[in-house]
C-alpha cells in the first residue's frame, strides 16, 4: 500500500529519531550556560524560529516560564519586524531551525552586532550551517533531516528543547530522558501497526470537511503542529487553537460536517477539558478525544505509549495518519509539495480525487 511514499519512510523514522536524541543528549553542554544564566548573567530568554520549529519549541517556553524565568517565545519573522527591540547585549538568544539557513535565521544573525551581541544558542540538525557556526553554544537536534514533512525533527525539537530548558534552570534531566526513551519505544509498537491504525483511524472518523484541533499547556503545541501538518500534507484547510480559545468564536461553526479533535493533555486541566469536548459534541460536532485512557463521553484515540515530556511527541503520531487519509479525500499525499519546494517522484493512484 505504501510503496514509494517518503512520508511514511518519515513517520517510521521518528521512533529512532526520538532515541536517537536520548543517546546523544549531554547535558553537561549547557552546564556552563546554566550557571551563567543562574548568576544573572542574561536579564531575559527570546525562543525564536520559524515553521514547525516555532511550535516544536512551545513546551520548552512553558517550562521556563513554570521556572518563574522572563521568557518570550515569537517566530522570527515577527521578532526581527516589530520586535527587534526587545534583544539586548544581555539576552540570550535561542535560536531554533532544523536546517540553521533558513532566511529569517540568516537575517538575525547579520545583525547581531547591531542588537548588542547577544548570546546565541543554537539548536539545529546542520552543524555546518550558518546557525551553528554563528552560535555561541551550539545543540545538535540529532534527528537528521526529514524527507518530506517535518516530523521526525518537529519530535527531535520538542525532544531535545525540552531536555534544554530543563538543563538551563539547572534541573536534572535524567528521569526526562528515562521518559523519552519509553516514548521511543512506545512510538516504535504504535508505527509496527501503521497500515492497521490507519485503515482504524479512517473507518472512526470518515469524511473530514472542516477542521479544527485544540489542546492546552504542551497539547497546544500539537493543535499548531497538527494544523500544519493538514495544511502542508492533504492541503486542508485546518486551525489550531487552546481549548479555552475554541470558545471564544470558534465554536459558532458547530454542526455535524465540522470535526473536532481534542487533545486530553495533561492531568492538571484534563476533566475540564474533557467536559468542554462533551459539551462541543452535544452541540452537534463530530469530536475526536486524544488521550492514553478511554472516554466514556467521547470516541477515543489511544495515543502510543508516552511518559512526562513525551506526550506532545506522542500526540502528534495518530493526527500524522489521520493526514494520510484525509489526504485520500482531497487528492494530495502528505509530503508531495506543490509550492514549497519540488514535489517527489512517487506513486499517487490512491490519492486521485
């Protein structure tokens, strides 16, 4: 069914992607940054990137916010238009891209001098890219470059930028990484039975005509991620939004050709955000809970088996097969570009609308 599809060569990639970033992790790389950072060296972080990187890097903001750190997380584009003000001699500047030569990274690093020499912290899979070699401290993603879609790197980003924040407020990461790996392996039994979720996935939730994910804390991180993903890959129109703000306007779309799919997320804001998919589906929506445990209000994805920081990394998997056969429904295989750079040369008998 598959033959010839780099999307799927992607999606099977990710779970040793994942451990890829448990083994080459050291924490000891920002041990100096940390104690720099903890002596009030810098007066405020700004999390920067663009893509799927921006919301790869959500998580790690939350973190360094719960820590009580001055933090502010902007795509770069933004930063670099509005913003720019904002980055002084004492911020540290943390840099996100996969490739490190994207143009609004390159932009950024041609005027550092003009910002103040800020420091910059780079996360990136190039380490011979202008990023890395600009950097003041440099952090492989350790995924390598994905064929088609960003997702072995968008799991390498929230990966690996999780593990960071931790280590820059001078946490231990080893029960985190205890944690990812039993994300990998979760993540390695769930893609074993691709073609068996997938034709699942398909006969659960049938014909997609509008769209809209939510989640809250990491589970906004997938909203975004995931939203992208529909765009990029079956060319659906999809938004991604907090669970709060879906009932802030969204909701007045409600009828049964709109689905919803609702990210359980974490304990602390779990029942209510269940109650608040019930109550979406009682208005007459088709909604979809996200969770590792069944509903008893809602028809219910399992997501692969995830601990701690691996949910949003965890929660990403099922919407990427979901993405396969909306893909089925509007013509367009996920990975086949149309705009964005040259589409690959595969099979797509089944992707015909």
């Amino acid at each position: 069914m598959y033959e010839d599809f780099p999307f799927i060569t992607d999606l099977l990639s990710q779970p040793k992607g994942v451990q890829d970033v448990v083994d080459g992790y050291d924490p000891m790389l920002m041990d100096e940054l940390s104690k720099c950072f903890q002596r009030g060296d810098f007066d405020r972080v700004i999390i920067t990137s663009m893509g799927a990187s921006t919301f790869g890097t959500y998580p790690a903001w939350l973190t360094l916010l719960q820590a009580g750190v001055q933090a502010y997380w902007m795509d770069t584009s933004e930063l670099l238009s509005y913003a720019s003000q904002m980055i002084t001699p004492r911020t540290l500047l943390w840099i996100v891209s996969n490739s490190g030569k994207i143009i609004e990274t390159t932009r950024t690093l041609s005027r550092l001098q003009e910002f103040g020499s800020p420091f910059v912290l780079g996360n990136t899979n190039d380490l011979s890219s202008p990023l890395a070699k600009a950097a003041n401290l440099v952090v492989p993603m350790f995924t390598g470059n994905d064929i088609t879609l960003s997702t072995r790197s968008y799991m390498g980003t929230l990966a690996v930028n999780q593990l960071m924040a931790l280590s820059l407020v001078g946490k231990s990461v080893e029960r985190e990484l205890d944690d990812l790996h039993y994300t990998a392996e979760g993540l390695s039994a769930y893609f074993k039975n691709l073609e068996e979720h997938v034709a699942e996935l398909d006969q659960l939730i049938g014909k997609v005509n509008r769209l809209n994910i939510v989640g809250r804390g990491p589970s906004y991180a997938t909203a975004m991620e995931g939203a992208l993903c529909f765009k990029e890959g079956p060319k659906l129109n999809v938004e991604g939004l907090t669970t709060g703000q879906f009932w802030h306007g969204a909701v007045e779309m409600a009828d049964p050709n709109f689905t919803l799919l609702a990210m359980a997320g974490e304990a602390i804001s779990r029942k209510e955000d269940e109650f608040l998919a019930a109550k979406a589906a009682s208005l007459g929506m088709r909604v979809f809970w996200f969770s590792d445990q069944p509903s008893e209000k809602l028809p219910t994805i399992l997501l692969p088996k995830y601990r701690g920081i691996g949910l949003p990394i965890a929660e990403i998997a099922p919407i990427q097969l979901i993405s396969i056969n909306v893909g089925k429904q509007t013509g367009y295989r996920p990975g086949d570009f149309v705009h964005l750079t040259k589409s690959v040369n595969t099979k797509k008998e089944e992707f015909k609308g």
